[in-house]
C-alpha cells in the first residue's frame, strides 16, 4: 500500500520525553501527513470530521483515541493510532510498539486490520469502562493530577476495604453489590485491581467483569453482545478508556464487530 492522503491530530498535553510534540510534528510532516497540533479549546472530533483526507489519525494516550475512531468509523476511513501517552494499553494490545511513536507513523502506508468497539449510551470505547471504586480513584486521579500505578492499586484496594457497601447496581435486572464493574471490548487477563492484556480484538463480545464481596479476591465474568447496568442515582462516575466521565443511568453496553479500520505498519505482526 502506498502513503494514504492521511490527517493526524497530536495531543500534546499525553506525550511526556521523547519525541516530543514538535519532533513527531516534523517527522510527520515529512512523510506528507497534515499536521494539527491540538490547542486547549479545539474538538478532535470536529477536526477529524472535517479533515479531507483517506485516514484519520492520533498521536496521545488511550483517553484521546475514542473520539477520533468513532468519526473514522463514521466516515468508513481507516485509523491510526500513533502511542504517545503514559500507558498506550491499545497501541499494545493491537500489536504496536508503545516506546516507538516514530516508527508508528509508517502504519499510514501499513496493512488495515478490523477491530470491534465497544459503546456505552452510543459513546464509542475502545478499551473498557469502569463503574466504581476503579472510576472514583481515576476521578480523585484527575482533580489530583497523576499517581503512580502502584500507589494506585494501593489506595484502591483501601478504598475498598473501608467502603462494605460498594456499588449497588442491576446488570441486566439481576441486581448486584460490586466493589468494581468493568466491561471491557473483548476479554482481558485480569488480577484485582490490575488490568492486563487482551489476546483478540475480533471477538465480537463484550466482557462484563465485577468484583464482589467485601474484599474481592477474583473477578466474576460475564460475556454477550450487550449489556444493561442500572444504578440507584440518575448518574453515576465511570472511567471510559482511564478518562473520568459521567454518565446517566441506566448504562446500555453494545459491541460492534469489527467495525473499525486499523492501519498498522507493514512490519507488524
């Protein structure tokens, strides 16, 4: 395949070393990509949506690539995903080098592969979105800027500890007491309070996972193509792809198979 007409969007405000933003500007100027740098008040979407161009790109963490995805999944273009955040837990999953955001660039004349994505209330989600103590830590996360994985996983396990209640919720009418609820686009391996890996992307299913019990030692696992979780108050705090946002209830979760375009390197496998 040769060089597509492609747009990419940078996200300065993910990337942190090097390159920095100016650096994988050029880089990609230089491969004939139009270039936006993201400012504070600018759309992603908006921008994609208006960009004239074959494939549809973003360089930032994983919190950044929904809104970009979801447009090139509405325009039938591919997409590109350049790693340039802290974590970059799709760019790993989908086969991606995460330490060479340089090198991704070349997925702009790569091979196309086709992926699910997942939805919640019609918001497209690429990783997963959690409901409960997850999702209160990734909200104290963003009022308190970052913290360390690992005090992370500290401070919610003692969270957990010191809340016996959790999140009451019904998951498709069958009401549930969870420390956790954690739907993920297809399967992850899993430990408390410590996302892995997923070995496919084109499942087709969703995985529902919750943590139950006062201290929840394994994760319970439900799979389908869609689910309902309904909570007590009208909104309620979620972490879509490690972004705090909220969302009204009920929540309907839905996959969609292989609905999105991935351009990856020639060289990947």
């Amino acid at each position: 395949m040769g060089w597509l007409a492609g747009f990419l969007l940078i996200n300065p405000r993910s990337g942190s070393g090097s390159p920095d933003a100016d650096e994988l500007r050029r880089a990609a100027e230089q491969k004939g990509l139009r270039v936006h740098v993201l400012g504070d008040r600018d759309d992603p979407a908006e921008l994609a949506q208006c960009a004239d161009a074959d494939a549809l790109g973003i360089a930032g963490g994983d919190g950044s690539l929904a809104p970009v995805a979801e447009v090139a999944i509405e325009r039938s273009v591919p997409f590109v995903c350049i790693p340039f955040g802290t974590r970059n837990h799709f760019a790993r999953d989908v086969g991606l080098d995460r330490d060479d955001p340089l090198g991704a660039l070349e997925a702009f004349s790569g091979r196309e592969r086709t992926i699910d994505v997942g939805s919640v209330n019609d918001r497209v989600f690429l990783n997963n979105v959690s409901l409960g103590a997850y999702a209160q830590l990734v909200h104290r996360r963003e009022s308190h800027r970052r913290r360390r994985a690992a005090l992370a996983r500290v401070r919610a396990l003692w969270m957990t500890a010191r809340d016996r209640h959790g999140l009451r919720a019904k998951v498709d009418g069958r009401e549930i007491e969870a420390r956790v609820i954690f739907v993920g686009n297809n399967a992850y391996e899993l430990e408390v309070f410590n996302v892995g890996e997923r070995e496919r992307l084109d499942e087709g299913v969703l995985h529902l996972y919750t943590l139950e019990g006062w201290l929840p030692s394994a994760w319970d696992d439900r799979k389908g193509e869609r689910f309902t979780v309904e909570t007590p108050d009208s909104r309620v705090e979620a972490a879509i792809d490690g972004e705090p946002v909220e969302l009204e209830s009920p929540l309907h979760f839905e996959v969609r198979p292989r609905a999105l375009r991935v351009l990856l390197p020639a060289r990947q496998e």
